[in-house]
C-alpha cells in the first residue's frame, strides 16, 4: 500500500522562512552595494580634498617667498 506524503506544517513554515531569508539577503547584497558605490564616491572626494589643500600649500608658500624676499630686499 503506497502513503501519501502530506505536506507537514513544519515544512510549510520552512519555506516560508526561507522565503523571508531570502528577502533579506537580497535587501542586504542590495544595501552593500550601494554602501560600496558610497564609500568610493567620499574617497574620491577625500583624494580631491588632499589635493586641493596641497595645491593652497604650495601656492601660499611661494607667496610667503615672494613677500619675504621683498621685505629682505627693502
């Protein structure tokens, strides 16, 4: 005599956790990314920041020298 396989709650409540697991994997790989696209986007920000601050480094170091020089030369 065959038995029927009969879906048992506990296979039904599997399911459906995975089902909400895999909702939240994919909400979460969702989240990284553009966690990701985030981080790259302030590092360039930073690298334009570094930069610029050495750029008004420079340019105020040669005013310095030229302002020196002619108070040396005065």
């Amino acid at each position: 005599m065959k038995t029927k396989h009969k879906i048992s709650t506990t296979s039904v409540r599997l399911s459906a956790h995975e089902k909400l697991c895999a909702e939240r994997m994919s909400h979460l790989i969702k989240t990284i990314d553009e966690l990701r696209g985030d981080v790259k986007q302030l590092h360039s920000d930073m690298n334009k920041g570094k930069g610029v601050i050495a750029f008004i480094i420079i340019v105020g170091g040669i005013i310095g020298a030229i302002v020196g020089l002619l108070k040396y030369f005065r």
